[in-house]
C-alpha cells in the first residue's frame, strides 16, 4: 500500500507507475472519490486499452486528471466560469467539461468536441500525476457497468489481469464518482452528473445553473453522453436491484410481502423494525438516514458485498434529491435501470 507519496518506497513505486504509463501502459490509483483506470490521455492507443480492459462502450467519454489547474489549458479551452469553478473546487471532486484541443485524441473524447477535465486531491493520485508530468485518462476501474470501486480489493476483482499495475491507497474518502459540469454560452453552468460537490455548492459560484434531465431520468433516446455516467445502466450488481419510494413504515409493510432471498439495504433507523421478521444476514445498513456522506461512502461497497452472496434481488429506499441526495439518486436510480415502486403514503 502507498501510505506516504513521500516516503521512499513509495517513490519507487511511484516512478514504476509512471514508466508503465509512459509506455503506453494501465495503471490503477486511487482518488478521493473512486478507484481510476488511468491510461496516458494524449495517447489514442493507450486510452483505447482502458475501453478494452473495462469492457467500455466506445461512446463514453473518459475523464482527463491533470496535477494543476495550470495544465488545463493545453488540453482544454477555458473560460472565464471554468477558471472561476477551479479556483474554488480544485483539487477536488469537481470535473468540468470543456471545448477540447488537438492534444486530446477523440477515443478519450468519444468523438465529441469537448473533453472532460479535474485535478484530484488524493495525495497519491496528485504524487502520480506530478511523477508522470503527463495528464491521465481515468474512469473508474471496474467492469463497464458494475459498482464502481472504492478500495483495493474492489479493482482486484474486477482488473486483475487486465492492466499492469494496481496502486493501493486505502479505502477511497467520497465514495461517489465526481460532480461533471460544463459551462454554458450564457454564462451559466449545467450539471451532468452530482457528486460530492452539490448542486447548493455550485451556486455559490455560478446562480444560474441547470441540471440535466438525465441526472434525474433518463438520457432522451439518441442523445449523446455529454460526460461519462450520463446513458449507459451503470453501479449496478448482478442482482436486480428494486427502490422503493416511501417512508419507513411503508416500505417495512412492502418488505414483510414479499417473498424469496431477497436482500434488504435500510437506514439504521429502520432496522429494529425489519429484525422483528426479517433474519440478520438478509439486512444490510446504508447509514443514518441523515447520514448522506456515509451512505455515499458506503453504497458501492455493499452493493459489491451482497451480490457475492447470490441474492436473487435487492431492496433498498429510494433517496431524496436535495444536497449529496443527488448523487446517491443518480448511482441508485441507474444501478436499479429506474426500477421504483412507489408506495402508498399515509
């Protein structure tokens, strides 16, 4: 594990990393949101391999990590909101997409015009990014379509065999893909997909800002991805995944109905009523209800841990949409394929 970018091991490693990204190679290093597949972004044939490893469909951009907002403008073309946005979310969990130069081959781009671009704040994944003095192509590095991972254990299910190099940074601090952007003629902003920077965030920066339909629903057939996240089922375990739209009591009532081995994801509030007729192993916490970090720190994790137990679908509440509730909406929402009953209310 690279506790310390710093010490003197981990420099080796570092640097053994960097070659192996030089040479057109695949490395996975954690970030404060999800384990990346990272690939040399300015090499076509390199960022075709990320596809090839995850299974990826080829029209779903990839996201360019670079060490400091100085180096956007050599893949980018940036604008005054952009420049606003990443002086007060960089480094961190913000990705804003941009018109892209020539630097960036379309396979990281997808063909589209426009490239998706962040700085991380994890200390290993900025100590990479400094060694290798190149930006990297990096979704998360899992199966195309499976639960992204949040630790080490999660890639080696996913990754082992398919890439040169796995970096181990410890359990990721976020949990949840980043927040995409992108700025809009007007001067406002639109959101393309929520993360740990929310929407209340954002304005602050930017009043104006929309968020896109396929944040909340679906992308309108024919439309292209704008940002990765965006079309495609994605977080989603092997297990049907079913989210029910109500309060405790409801969704206790549905729960008891039904019947088969079926796994229950619950707020810890709610599980002293499910105990009263459901077994232990059947009952899986998310958090506190008022918790949204920890739900978001913990979602695809137990999403990963309750598919290996062969359950034949999975229950879990659906999530409010105000604050980091945005963002565990649109991983739950895709990983359930829209997939919500909507309960009676009281």
């Amino acid at each position: 594990m690279v506790k310390d970018p710093e010490a003197p091991e981990s420099r080796e490693i570092l640097r053994r990393a960097a070659r192996i990204l030089k040479s057109g190679g695949l490395v996975v290093f954690p970030t404060e949101t999800v384990y990346g597949l990272g690939a040399d972004a300015t090499d076509s044939d390199a960022a075709g391999r990320i596809y090839a490893a995850k299974g990826r469909p080829a029209d779903n951009p990839l996201i360019v990590h670079v060490a400091s907002a100085d180096d956007v403008s050599r893949y980018a073309v940036e604008t005054e909101e952009s420049r606003r946005l990443m002086q007060v979310f960089w480094p961190g969990p913000l990705t804003v997409v941009l018109p892209a130069r020539e630097t960036i081959p379309s396979t990281v781009t997808a063909g589209l015009p426009t490239v998706a671009i962040r700085c991380p704040s994890h200390p290993v994944a900025r100590a990479l990014l400094m060694e290798v003095g190149i930006p990297i192509a990096a979704p998360s590095a899992n199966l195309s379509g499976s639960p992204s991972p949040t630790c080490a254990r999660h890639v080696a299910d996913d990754m082992m065999g398919r890439v040169d190099m796995i970096l181990d940074g410890g359990d990721c601090e976020i949990g949840l893909e980043s927040t995409i952007v992108m700025p809009d003629k007007d001067g406002g902003l639109t959101l393309l997909r929520p993360g740990a920077v929310t929407p209340e965030m954002l304005r602050t920066v930017t009043p104006k800002l929309r968020i896109a339909e396929a944040v909340l629903g679906q992308l309108p057939e024919g439309n292209a991805p704008l940002s990765p996240g965006m079309k495609y089922r994605h977080y989603a375990p092997s297990s049907p995944l079913v989210l029910l739209d109500g309060d405790c009591h409801a969704r206790q009532h549905y729960i008891e109905k039904q019947s088969g081995n079926i796994a229950i994801i619950g707020y810890e509030e709610d599980l002293p009523l499910l105990r009263r007729s459901l077994t232990e192993e059947r009952l899986f916490s998310l958090g506190r209800q008022q918790d949204l970090s920890m739900q978001s720190h913990r979602l695809f994790t137990l999403l990963r841990d309750i598919d290996k137990q062969g359950f034949d679908k999975i229950l879990a509440p659906l999530p409010p949409t105000g604050g980091m509730g945005m963002a565990l909406y649109n991983r739950m929402i895709r990983a359930a394929a829209h997939c919500i009953v909507h309960l009676p209310k009281d």
